[in-house]
C-alpha cells in the first residue's frame, strides 16, 4: 500500500486533510514539523508529501530545500498544503520544486482528487474498478504447442512489503523520534539557560547604577532635575510679577480713561451753562436795553444789575420728565425774589416753562423714555407727535404753590410773579438737520437745552 505523509502542526489541518485521503488506497502518516518529517523521509519513501509552509521551527520553503537537494527524495512529489496565497507565493514554490499548491481555506475533494490524478492516485472505487478491467483472461494453453524457449510465465511481484523489512523500518522511525524528541529537549533546555543567564546578567547590570566621571547618574537626575524645578519656580515668579504689572498698567489706564470721561463730561456741562448763560445774557442786554431807553442810564440800579447777575448764573434747567417746578428751581426763584426785593425792585418776574422735543420710544411698562442714544431719530418718536398739551394747571407744584404764599416781597405786593407754559415752541437751540444721519443722543443733548424755565422782568 502506498503512503502519503502530512506535515503540518496544525492538529485541525492535519485531521481535514486526513479524512479526505481516507478515500484513497493510502497509508496517511503525520507528522508536525520540517524537522521530524526530513527524519522520516530518512528510512521511508511515501508516495506523496502534504507540506504545509508556516511551522515552528523550519518552514515548509527550507524543507523542500533540503527534500530536493538530496537525491533520495528529489523524486518525491511535494504538494504544499497552507493557506498562502498570491501568483508571487505559487512562483516560488513552482521554483523550488512543488507539484502543486492547495489551499486550506478553500481545499476541495475535487481539488485534491485533480492533483492526486497527476501522481495515477485514484480513490478505492475507481481503483477496483481499474482493476477487474485489467485483468487477463484466462486461457488454455497447449504446452505442446508452446515452444519450448517459451514455457516459462513470469509473475508479477508481490504487492505486499517484506514484513521483516516494515518491522527494521519501523524501528529505525522510532529511533528517530526520539532522537529527534531529544534534541527538541535540549534545544529547548539549552534556551532556558540561555535565558536565565541573560535574565542574571541584566539584573545585574540593573542593581550596578552607572556613573559619570564617578557620579552616580541618580544624583545628577535629581540635581538637574532641582535645577528644572528652580527654573519652573523662577520663570512662574516673573510671569505672575508681570501679570501683576501688567494688571496695574491697564487698572491705571481705566482710571485715566475714566477721569478723561469724567473731565470731558464735566466740560459738556460748563459749556453748556456758559451757552444758557450767554442766551440768558443776551435777553436781559435787551431787557436793560429797553428800561435805558425808557427810565434812563440812571434809572438802572447797581443792586438790580448785581440781582440780575445773580440770576444768569443760576441754571434754570430740568431734566426730560421732572417736574418744572420742583423743589431745587423753587429755591433758586426764592433767593431771586428776595435778592430783588433787597436791590429795590419792584416789578413783575414773568417764568415761562419751555420742553425739549425730545426724542424717544416706549418701553415695557408703556412709558415713553429717551431712546438709546445710537438710534437713528428717525426711528424713535418725536414727543412733537405725542400731541401733548400744555396747560399752567399741570405744572403748578406744592412747592411753588408754597412759594406764592409765604414769600414776603410777593405778600407785600412789591414783586408780582407770572407763571406761562410756552410749550414745544420757541426754542433756545434750533435742532440739527438733516435728520436722516442724526443720532437720538445728538437731538437729545439740544432738547435737554431746550427744556428750561426762562425769567423776565417788567417794572411796574
């Protein structure tokens, strides 16, 4: 019977190819490495050689180096049984002397069935089949009609091996296995100690710290790693100093700014008063106009100048949405009505109340409040298209009430005080134009300027 032997150390790849083979009239050996399959071919010649590539130890490629190289087994068919793949892997294999290649991921009977066909492999039915077909016929023959050269039949050779000759083989084979079982021990004994030693050595080297020009490299580690950590505190230091500093500079650079904004506002106002006042100037220039014209230059007295100096420099201004009225132009219209009255005028003081048109929106609540100052005035309202009225009625407070009352000079008849309500009219600063380009808080600024009490003056 014919053999064929599978190396390959897979126990699942070895059992598959096996029960495949075991359609065919063959004698399956198995054995799991290059190494042991060399010491085989060394006493036994198989039929066919199953050789997978990838193995512990020798791969399939330097095997069927060594099966080729040696003239006893260049003769035997090697198929490699593995599951590489690639025309550049079945080149080389070709190359080096394989009949075939098959795939284990995709091996099929059909497959192996093709290729043991090349080596006149056939499964066990196909080969009784051949046989009875082969057989001679038996004939009589006439030995006396044979002639006499030719009465000799030759016999076919025994099939079956010399069993002394298996037993002698099978010896040796296990001569070999545990040779090669040996050697397998060694190797792997040989490589523990290889291992140990290199294992003590390393240790070894590791407890013998290293050192330059004789110190150890643990100290310069911890000396340069204090130098680090003295730079780290160091540079940490300079930063947190500058941004200190940093801080200070810009908290210095708010509070100028701030103080800027503060004398800017402060200027706003001064100019503003000195623009009331020069207004206000200009009206009592013609007033006095009027009484030199009338009384004479020396009908004017010092003290009614003194009073009416007094009474320019007074603000008589009220912010959008205050009363006219209230306490604060009450105070200033008393010292003015008792100044006069000291001065030696008798007259009539004529107050009339003016509004800004102010611009501005509606809230949340329904209040119209000024509108923020970067809005464009024609997107607010005007408080001229409120349709507001201006009635005295509406702007006679407590406090004035109080004044006409308990003020002494206006009991006594001396002074006479007339209360008007000019409304949105006769402004004292006309308003900028165009108003397509004017923003709320430059048409505000003109109308706060505009809400004011002006004071006359008649004799009487």
């Amino acid at each position: 019977m014919q053999r064929a032997l599978i190396v390959d150390d897979s126990k699942t790849a070895q059992v598959r190819l096996r029960k495949m083979l075991s359609r065919y009239d063959l004698a399956v050996d198995i054995v799991s490495s290059a190494e042991e399959a060399l010491g085989y071919l060394s006493y036994r010649m198989p039929a066919v050689v199953f050789m997978d590539h990838h193995m512990e130890g020798m791969d399939g490629f330097e095997a069927l180096k060594i099966i080729k190289a040696n003239p006893n087994t260049a003769t035997i068919p090697v198929i490699m049984y593995t599951s590489q793949k690639g025309d550049v892997y079945v080149g080389q294999a070709r190359a080096l002397g394989a009949l075939d290649i098959l795939s284990k991921e995709i091996i099929k009977p059909s497959s192996l069935e093709r290729v043991l066909a090349c080596l006149h492999i056939v499964p066990k039915g196909e080969a009784e089949d051949a046989a009875v077909a082969t057989k001679p016929v038996n004939t009589v023959i006439d030995p006396v009609s044979m002639p006499a050269e030719k009465t000799h039949v030759d016999l076919p050779p025994a099939n079956d091996e010399d069993p002394v000759l298996v037993k002698v083989q099978t010896q040796v084979a296990k001569l070999f296995e545990m040779h090669i079982a040996d050697v397998r021990q060694q190797i792997a004994d040989n490589s523990r100690f290889i291992v140990r030693r290199l294992s003590g050595e390393l240790e070894k080297n590791q407890k013998t710290e290293p050192t330059i020009d004789d110190v150890p490299v643990s100290v310069l580690n911890a000396e340069l790693t204090a130098e680090n950590r003295r730079g780290q505190f160091i540079s940490s230091s300079l930063l947190f100093l500058i941004f200190i500093g940093l801080g200070l500079i810009a908290w210095e650079l708010y509070d100028s700014k701030r103080d800027n904004q503060f004398i800017k506002q402060q200027y706003s106002q001064l100019m503003k008063l000195n623009t009331d006042n020069q207004a206000l100037i200009s009206s009592l220039t013609e007033y006095l106009s009027a009484q030199e014209t009338e009384h004479g230059l020396d009908g004017v007295d010092p003290a009614v100048m003194d009073v009416v100096s007094w009474a320019l420099e007074n603000n008589m201004h009220f912010d959008y949405g205050a009363q006219p009225l209230g306490e604060e132009q009450i105070v200033k219209l008393n010292a003015l009505t008792y100044q006069l009255a000291a001065a030696g005028f008798t007259g009539l003081v004529e107050l009339d109340i003016h509004f800004g048109n102010f611009c501005v929106q509606m809230n949340s609540a329904g209040d119209w409040v000024l509108a923020a100052p970067e809005t464009l005035v024609q997107n607010c309202v005007l408080v001229s298209d409120l349709n507001r009225e201006y009635q005295v009625g509406d702007y006679l407070s407590m406090p004035f009430l109080g004044y006409e009352q308990n003020a002494q000079p206006i009991k006594e008849g001396r002074i006479s005080v007339s209360l008007g309500v000019s409304g949105l009219a006769q402004p004292k600063m006309a308003y900028p134009e165009p108003i397509e380009t004017v923003t709320a808080g430059q048409w505000n600024a003109i109308a706060a300027k505009n809400n004011r009490i002006s004071v006359g003056f008649s004799y009487l």
